[in-house]
C-alpha cells in the first residue's frame, strides 16, 4: 500500500506540541510499515513558506511545505506578525488554503494512494471527494480540539452558536473519509457518541521523548552533580489556554515557596512571561530541542500537569512524564485516555501520581513533597521498546493497512 500524508502543522518536524508530534512519529512508522524504503511523504500547509515549495527530511520522513496563499497575501497587507499554528489569521484563512491545497495535490496523488489526514480542523477529505477523488481516506482529527468544542456547546446556547458550524464542518470531514483513528478507547467512544462515526480504530499517542538506553539516562542523570533539592518539570509545548492557565498558576504557586528548596523548569513558547517568575530557582526556558528536553526529563523527579479546563484525550505530557520515570502531579483531566494501571504493567512504570483537584490541593502537595527526604527516583523507558510498540501497532491494524 502507498501511503501520502497531508497535514496543515507548520514544522511538525520540530516536535514542538503533542500534535506536531503524533504527525511526525506515526508518519515515520507509516514509511516503516507500508513502504518498501522505509520512507514516506508528508505534505504540510506552511505559514512562512512563499512561492514555491520547500523540502525538510527528517527520520526518513519527507515533508513537502506548500505555501498558504491566501494568509501570505492578507499578512503581507495587514503586516501580520503572529506566525504560530492555528492564530487568529491562519484560521480566518484556512479553508481557502486548505481547498487550493487539494488542488495541488489531486494533480500529484493517484486515486492507488491512499491519504493519511491529520488536524482536527481540517476539511482536507470533503475538498478531495469533491473533486472527485476516489481513493482511499484515512482521517486523524487529533482528538482533543473537537471534542473540547463539543463538550463546551452542551454548556449554553451561547456555545452552541459560537462552535455549533465547526461541529458541522467537522461531521462533513468525518462523512468523507474511509477510516477515522483516534488515540485512545475514549477519545473513540466519545466520537462515536458524539457523531455517531463507526469505522473506527486507536492509534495510542507515541511519546514524543525517551532514552536511548540505561546508559544514556544515567549519564544525563550525573549532570545534577548532587543537587539534592526535588526537581520540577512542565513541559507546555502548545499555544494554548489550558497550557497558559498551567503556566502562569505553576508560576504563582512556586513563586511562594522558599528558592533553596527546589528547581523548576518550564518549557514552551512561553518566554513573555519570563517577568512573572520572581523567583530565582523557577527557569522558563522556551521551545528547546529534544536532546535538551532529555536532559531536562532525566534531571528531574516530578512532572507536572495541572490542567483544571476541559481538553479530551490523552495528554502527552503527562505520557512523557510516565515513561521518563517521573513521579506526576497532575488533575483527573490529565489523565483523561490513560490507563495508570495499563500503563504500569506495560511500561513497568514504578512511579507515584499525585491527584490535585484545585489550586490548595497543587500548593499542599508541592509544599509536602519538597521536604519529602524519602524519594526514590523512577526507572525510564527505553526507545527502542516504544517505537517497536507503534510499529506493532500500526501492523496489527487490520482495516487501517488495507487488510
């Protein structure tokens, strides 16, 4: 089977969010599975590209950026600055992009090829049937977006209206594709609720950091250098609400606490509220690359995800957290498509997850666990054990490899 991916991430190459990267690593083990040199294409809508297309390789992953016209025009005329997935401009702009996107690429895919959708905003799927597309379409909407829509259009009519054409917009991309894959068991089960889809199948989020070996971990481990305090780890990668409100309540609570006591990094597109952290031991370092993000996992002994606003799915993060070793911190949202249980005896993760339910439970709990003189830091998990569990699962999905 030929397989060709469309998605509308900017970079997904980077892995600087949890979508950038389920888009890459699921692509990379798509050319591993499906194709005979191991390779694949991904073609991606891109904010800065201008006139023709460019070309990023990476994992044996093929990315083919092909420009947003529309947004590049509208930018240039109203000197747009926010270049980042999903602003204010690039949605007003998507579906025209998205649409003359399909015009491209109906001319370069035959109808032997099959599609691998992703972005749950997209509309990728309808535009193709209507231009007469035959082939086959598999269709990853990401999960989380969507559903938080649905889950907040039930609260008032005020949602309802606000989110009420998107829903819509998004059961037509559903109607349109052969396949849709969600990352967990309840992120299908609420999309089968929800739409009433039923060709359907998990693909378990792949997590986006892990070690190469024991070996790696403990020499990365050393660069402590003996620093007993607890170290504290949020990774917030994504431009987004939920992310923000951790950022800046993570930063208010840890404010508070003594600076000898602990060590907290933050990373993420979050530099501009760098004037927020009075405390010297709280380090907001920005996106950062994935070797540092090692270090900064193994160095560390808790994870954090205090998430209190609705987003369905399963939260890399939190997942990254897990297989890292780390002890977590983290709201029931958090765990939202995890299974602790699952995940001890497949991970073997040995770790302790600390349930907050409000800002006193977060501030009770750090304030408990800095003067914790019994920590025993977790075991990670080892890469090749994970991306042999993608591969494996990938395989075993009968309807998605055209069985």
């Amino acid at each position: 089977m030929r397989v060709a991916v469309y998605t509308y991430y900017s970079a997904p190459w980077k892995l600087s969010s949890g979508d950038d990267n389920r888009v890459h690593f699921i692509s990379r083990t798509l050319g591993q599975c499906l194709s005979k040199h191991g390779s694949i294409t991904v073609y991606n809508l891109s904010l800065l590209s201008v006139g023709e297309n460019t070309i990023m390789f990476k994992d044996r992953v093929v990315y083919v950026s092909m420009p947003r016209y529309l947004y590049r025009v509208l930018a240039r005329i109203l000197k747009w600055r926010q270049h980042y997935d999903l602003n204010p401009l690039a949605k007003l702009t998507h579906y025209v992009d998205e649409f003359i996107m399909a015009l491209k690429l109906r001319g370069v895919t035959r109808s032997s090829i099959t599609l691998y959708v992703f972005g749950s905003m997209s509309l990728f799927s309808f535009f193709m049937r209507l231009l007469g597309w035959k082939g086959t379409i598999i269709y990853d909407p990401l999960a989380n977006y969507v559903q938080t829509l649905y889950l907040r259009s039930r609260i008032s009519m005020r949602e309802i209206l606000r989110y009420g054409l998107y829903l819509a917009l998004h059961r037509l991309q559903l109607k349109c594709s052969n396949c849709v894959v969600y990352p967990s068991k309840l992120d299908l089960e609420n999309a089968e609720r929800m739409f009433n889809v039923r060709n359907t199948v998990v693909i378990p989020n792949p997590v986006p950091i892990c070690f190469e070996s024991h070996e790696e971990y403990e020499k990365l481990r050393a660069l402590r250098r003996g620093d007993e305090r607890p170290y504290f780890i949020l990774l917030a990668g994504g431009r987004n609400k939920a992310n923000e409100e951790a950022v800046k309540l993570t930063i208010d609570v840890f404010n508070k606490l003594p600076q000898d006591t602990f060590k907290l990094y933050i990373t993420g597109p979050w530099l501009d509220l760098k004037n927020l952290a009075e405390n010297s031991s709280i380090e907001l370092l920005g996106v950062i690359p994935q070797y540092e993000l090692k270090r900064l996992l193994a160095v560390s002994d808790y994870g954090l995800s205090p998430i209190f606003s609705h987003a369905a799915g399963t939260f890399l993060k939190t997942l990254t957290y897990v297989t890292a070793g780390l002890d977590v911190i983290a709201t029931p949202i958090s765990l939202i498509g995890l299974s602790i249980k699952a995940l001890r005896k497949r991970y073997g993760y040995s770790g302790k997850i600390y349930l907050i339910h409000d800002k006193e439970d977060y501030e009770k709990t750090l304030s408990e666990l800095i003067f914790n003189k019994n920590y025993e830091r977790g075991r990670p998990t080892i890469c090749h054990y994970l991306e042999l569990e993608l591969v494996n699962t990938v395989r075993e999905t009968g309807i998605f490899i055209g069985k």
